[in-house]
C-alpha cells in the first residue's frame, strides 16, 4: 500500500508518498486543480490511498477523487497533534507526517456528505449563519440605542412599524442616526434573505423522504429535520445509538483506572450544530400538546425530582434515538409506541 498524505492550499498542493515499510518514496509540490491533483495521483502505484486534514479543500478533493475512482481520506487535524504541536513545520514536512500517521493507523476519519447531499448541507448551514448575523445586527443596533442613553428593551426596535418613534429618540445629529438607519437596512437585508433560505430548503427538502417523516415527531420542524438529516447524512455512519449520542454531545464518557470509574461526564467531543438542533427540538417537544416526550419531562422533574437540565438530557437522547430508528427501519413515527412495547412486554 501507497500511502499520499497531501497538504492542501488554494493555490498549491504538497504531496508525500510513503511506502508499506515508512520510506519516503516521493515528494512533491503542484498547483491546486484538478489536473494537476489527479496527474501526480496517478504517478503513484496501486494500491494507494489519498489523506488529507479537514479543511476548505476537503469536500472538492473527496468529490474530485471519487469521480476518478480514488480513495481519499479526510483526517481529524485535532488528532493529529504530531503535524499540529511540531516544532519542526512546513507543507513538505506536514504532508510526509500525515502519511507516516496514516500508514501507522493514529487518524481518525472526518465524515461528509457529497454532491446533492453537499449542497444540501451548505444551504441549511447558510441558513444558519443568517440567524447568527441577524443575532449580531440585533445586538448592534440595541447598542447604538444604549450609547447614547436611550433605554432599549423589547422587540419594537427591529420592527419597520415602529422605526419612526425609535428614530425619533436618537439625537439631532445625523452620523447616529445614519448608523442605526444602516443597521436597520442590513437587518431588511438578513431577514430577506433568511425568508428566501427557508423556501429554498422547503423545497430541496423534498429529494429526501426522511425529513417529511422527522417533521411528524414531536419538537421536530423543517429547520430541525433539515438541519439533523444534513449533518448526520446516514444512519449508516453509526453502529448504535449510543454512538450517535456521543456525535450530538449528550452521549456519557467514562473515564477510570482498572476497575474503577472516577469520571462520568457529557463527551466534550461533538458536533455543535447538532447538539443545538436537538436543545431546541427538545424545547419545542416539552412545549408542546400532549405528546411521549413531554410526558417523559414531566414524569423525570415531578415523580422522580430530576433537575430539569437532566431531564431534558434524557428526553434528547429519547428524540435522537426515535430519529434513528425510523431512519434505519424505514418506519412513520409511532405516538403510541411505549404504550405498544408495554402490551407486548406484559404479555
């Protein structure tokens, strides 16, 4: 086996080839394309392997390497802290490291989804960035309020309604309120735009049948349906649930010595976007009409006097785990399903 680690740039590309037995059998620099990518690719003997560490490239080199039938790998730079804590760096000498730990087998593996599934993801990670700027521009334009000592609480602010009145109690002095009409006009700008990201995932939404199903459960909207199918991408990727929990931060790693366990604690290893989307989902659930999940909140907090930040841990784990097994069996959600597995226990 050939192992290629390649550092990636957008404008040029550091390869290193390292043998079975850890020799350096090539080394080279060419310019970022995809001509110049699959050109020294196939200077290298089969069977061969491509590495390279999550970053900008990463999902343009996956989708190039597949289409011309090569195994590419993206790495976990957080794992590999050889390349990462060195001293000694530069492309050449990052490249060579990686394929030394690829062909010793210290990597770990970055999921992603390619091509349709892509897009998907960048569209529904658009959507949320939108939110985080309109977040920003809110905050903003309370400040702009606040510095000149205006008190500025509640939502009218934002509101085109009352714009008037809130301009109104700026000063007479035209740079402040040229800032806050800005602020204002960029706030136009963001909610546009979010309004036109959500039709646009409504609609792509509709290549993947599982979405529609995950809106049927409980807590569960578009934003949340999109937003879980987008990162997980297939269930495939997990061999049980537990797995799963740990990918969305509220899985619990153990740690200890021998037969002793002296640490269990949330993994502080997860995917953020994910976990945020199941905190809402759960909020949304527990809000909500009569449903299994709020039930389950309620009969934590006030049978059993579990804090309520507890309890809506285990109501996440209980919708991430409904999740997965529809999306494995194929299946419609279920409200009645403990009541069912209680029936089939009892008999």
């Amino acid at each position: 086996m050939n192992y290629i680690g390649v550092d990636c740039h957008i404008s040029t590309l550091d390869f290193a080839v390292v043998s079975e037995k850890g020799t350096v059998k090539n080394k080279a620099r060419v310019k970022t394309s995809v001509k110049g990518f699959m050109e020294f690719i196939n200077t290298v003997p089969k069977p061969r392997k491509i590495f390279i560490e999550e970053g900008t490239l990463a999902s343009w080199l996956l989708e190039t390497s597949m289409r011309y039938g090569e195994e590419l790998i993206i790495t976990d730079p957080k794992t590999n802290k050889w390349i990462g804590k060195s001293m000694a760096k530069s492309d050449e000498i990052d490249a060579e490291k990686l394929a030394q730990l690829a062909r010793g087998g210290y990597i770990k593996a970055v999921y992603h989804p390619v091509n349709k599934k892509r897009r998907f993801k960048e569209l529904v990670f658009a959507y949320h960035d939108t939110i985080k700027s309109q977040i920003r521009i809110k905050n903003k334009l309370k400040a702009r309020f606040r510095t000149e000592g205006i008190p500025c609480n509640g939502s009218t602010v934002y509101s085109q309604n009352f714009r008037n009145e809130w301009r109104s109690k700026l000063p007479d002095n035209p740079i402040a309120r040229l800032i806050a009409d800005e602020l204002w006009k960029q706030l136009d700008q963001l909610h546009e735009a979010k309004k036109s990201l959500k039709k646009n995932i409504e609609t792509e939404s509709k290549q993947y049948p599982v979405i529609k199903r995950f809106m049927k459960v409980p807590g569960i909207g578009l934003i949340h349906a999109s937003t879980i199918f987008a990162i997980i991408d297939t269930p495939y990727r997990f061999s049980n649930k537990k797995k799963l929990w740990m990918y969305a931060g509220i899985g619990l790693t153990k740690r200890g010595s021998g037969e002793k366990v002296y640490s269990i604690k949330l993994t502080r290893e997860y995917n953020r976007q994910l976990k945020n989307a199941i905190k809402k989902a759960v909020e949304s659930a527990i809000f909500a009409k009569d449903n299994q999940f709020k039930r389950q909140h309620l009969r934590l907090t006030l049978k059993q006097g579990l804090p309520s930040h507890k309890a809506k841990l285990t109501v996440a784990r209980s919708i991430l785990a409904t999740l997965y097994g529809m999306w494995k069996s194929g299946e419609e959600y279920d409200p009645d399903i403990d009541k069912k597995r209680k029936e089939i226990n009892k008999t």
